[in-house]
C-alpha cells in the first residue's frame, strides 16, 4: 500500500522515479511504474491529490474518437474504468463508474455528413458500439431532445466517473510508491548523464528518471529542464446547477450540441453544464482561475437550444443554485498528449499537454511504464515527443476537443 504523506524537511531522498503532479493522470502513472517494480516518489504542491483540473473537470471518459493514436489510448482506459476494483487489487473501492453513454447531436443538416463519417472511421479504428441515430428512433430514444434534432453519434459505453475516488484509488493500488503532498518542485538537476535530481522545498529527491505530469504547469516544468514544450493552456469552465426539477432526464448520456459547443449531463442534486468556447484565449496556469460571471446563463442557453427543459430549470433558478468552477485544458500543435521520453534530456519522460487527461490516464500512465521498461519502443509510439521534431503530426476531427 502506498503512503501519501506531508514530508518534514529532508537533505536526501531517493527514487527510481519521481513523478510530477497529483492529477489523474500523475496517479496512474505512479501506479503503473510501481507496479512495473520501480520505486516511486509523487510530488504534489496542492494539499490533496486530484485537487486542482482533475477535480474542475467533467469527469466523464469515451470511446468516440476519430484518431487512431487516441481511440488507442481511449478503449484500454475505458476497460480500465471497467475492472478497476481488478486492476488497482482493491476490493472496496468505488469509483462511480456511470455508463449513460456519449451522445453528439445535431439538428443542422449540413453536420449530418459529419457524424456518418464519424461513424465510419470508429468502425475502421475498432471503436466497439457506436452507432448513428437518425428521425424519430432518435426522437423515441431521447425524448428530451429538441423536434428538431435530425441525428446523432451514440456509444452507450461512454460515461463518467468520480474523479477523486479514481485517483486515490491509483494511489492507494501503488507498490512501492510514495505520495509527497503540500512539496513544492523548484528545480531539476542533471548532469552528463542527464536528469540526476528533483530539488522541492522540502528538500533534494535523487533520481534518474522524472516523468512530467503537472498539467497546467507541465511547461513551467519543461523549462526546469531547459525544454520549451509547445504547450498552450487554456482555461475551461463547468457549471452545476441545483435543481430538483422532475424535467430533468435522469438517465441521459453526456449529451453535446455539435453546432454550438454547449454540452450538459446529469448530476446528482442538479446538473452539469458547460460549453467549450474557441476563441478563449491562452491564459497562464493558475491555482485559482477566475470564473466568468455569466458562464452560467451561457451554458444554459445553449444547451436549452437542443434540450428545452433547461428553459424551465432557468425559471426557478436562483443564485445560490449556481456553482461555476474553471481548470485547464493544455493544447499542443495537433491537439493530441505527448507521452514518453524527451529525447532533449535523457531521463526526462512527459505525460502531459492533455485536454482529455481524465479519459485518458490509465492507458497513458501505462504506456509511460510500458516504454520505461522496455516492453514498448518510443518508436512505436505515435503520442512520442520527438514527432513534432519529425514533422510527423496532423491535426485530427475528433468532436468537442
């Protein structure tokens, strides 16, 4: 069982490997590499794990991708969220796992051919289950919708989970792992060997391996190092709504409007709702991000365009029914993560530069071990850093990214 601890001031410590960041997909990958035999050391500034865009964001995970390299990553994470309780050897663990499905919708003709596209490529990338829903079997099956929803792509494997039992779940699963809470990174020493040390505020971590999993601060951490990753931060909000309104559909999926960004899912005591704004601007990492005043009625009012029971909902609503939170998606130049070692720094290996880190921990955490220890060669990896170096990298379609 691991420990997570607050550490006293120490002069020396030693690790196989020092992961940085307690997010989601910082756990897994502490699990992944204890599991693999290496003894671990997380670094966490925050007081908790799973506190800061882990826990800001709408915990929901899908199999929907239109990206070979990413449905490669989606589908073992999924089977992961699936046999948890197996995987992390813990039989008393729950992590919410709620499987309502992944529903992308549209009323606009000219997106049609979108979604059938989509379709096709999951049939082509293995994706197991999605199917295309059109007239009234859309209608009959998702009543909530507005008459003038015309078609939609649905995977009922798709869902949510509780973020915060999913990451103590990797972290109490951890053999050999340690969890050093409220320990601030302040540097990284090398030498010609490259990576040799983590230097915190409570002290020096000796160790020849550091995998850079600090999400919004993944660059400031490149930088320790002497790297400039291609990373652009961008701030993104939610909102919860109380409500105990009985025009709530309970057992809805994770429902998105394709043709304006606005999506919502059930919650307990209310719901979620949020939209993904494009033309919001970079923003530096922050442990507090501002909220926008009005993110709220904006969710609301895309998301009653194809769902008209939010326009009841707006007409009780009051203030204190209202809690908007924000974290940080982290973009690179094809949209994709980047996963295994900076050929830049021998020793330096990244997790990091995700807008999707809750859906894709598990497998990613895996592979940073997989490659660590030999069973998988870097240059089998299409999410490798060196691709942009190479020029081996496009954007992708993949819906709400």
């Amino acid at each position: 069982m691991s420990q997570i601890i607050v550490p006293q001031a120490f002069n020396k410590e030693t690790a196989d490997a020092v992961v940085i960041g307690g997010g989601i997909v910082g756990a897994a990958t502490a699990f992944w590499l204890s599991k693999a035999g290496l003894r671990v050391i997380l670094v966490e500034k925050r007081d908790g794990l799973s506190s800061l865009t882990t826990a800001a964001s709408a915990e929901c995970f899908r199999t929907q991708f239109t990206e070979k390299a990413m449905a490669d990553l989606a589908l073992p994470s999924v089977e992961m969220f699936e046999n948890f309780k197996n995987i992390v050897g813990l039989s008393d663990i729950d992590i919410g796992i709620t499987q309502k499905g992944y529903l992308f919708v549209t009323d606009d003709p000219e997106t049609v051919p979108d979604l059938e596209r989509a379709i096709k490529q999951y049939d082509l990338l293995g994706v197991p289950g999605s199917e295309l829903i059109t007239g009234d079997d859309l209608h009959k099956r998702f009543p909530f919708l507005a008459p003038g929803a015309l078609a939609a792509s649905f995977n009922n494997r798709d869902g949510w989970i509780s973020t915060h039992e999913t990451t103590y779940g990797f972290a109490k699963g951890s053999k050999n792992a340690r969890f050093f809470i409220r320990t601030l990174v302040t540097g990284l020493n090398t030498d010609g060997d490259g990576i040799c040390g983590v230097e915190t505020d409570k002290g020096t971590i000796h160790t020849r391996m550091v995998v850079n999993c600090a999400g919004p601060y993944a660059k400031i951490i490149g930088k320790m190092a002497g790297i400039d990753l291609p990373f652009s931060t961008v701030r993104r909000q939610k909102a919860f709504i109380k409500t105990s309104s009985k025009n709530v559909p309970s057992n809805a999926p994770f429902t998105v409007d394709l043709n304006n960004h606005g999506y919502w899912r059930p919650e307990a005591g209310g719901v979620l709702c949020a939209w993904v704004d494009p033309e919001e601007r970079e923003t530096a990492p922050s442990d507090e991000p501002a909220t926008d005043w009005d993110f709220a009625a904006e969710s609301i009012h895309r998301a009653s365009r194809l769902n008209p029971f939010f326009e009841n909902i707006a007409e009780e609503l009051k203030a204190d029914d209202i809690d908007v939170s924000a974290g940080f998606y982290v973009y690179t130049p094809d949209d994709k993560p980047v996963i295994g070692p900076c050929d830049e720094v021998k020793g330096l290996h990244l997790n990091c530069g995700y807008w999707c880190g809750v859906m894709m921990a598990p497998g990613a955490g895996k592979r940073v071990a997989d490659i660590a220890t030999g069973k998988m060669d870097d240059k089998d990896n299409p999410l490798r850093y060196s691709r942009f170096k190479e020029g081996d990298f496009e954007k992708g379609d993949t819906f709400l990214k």
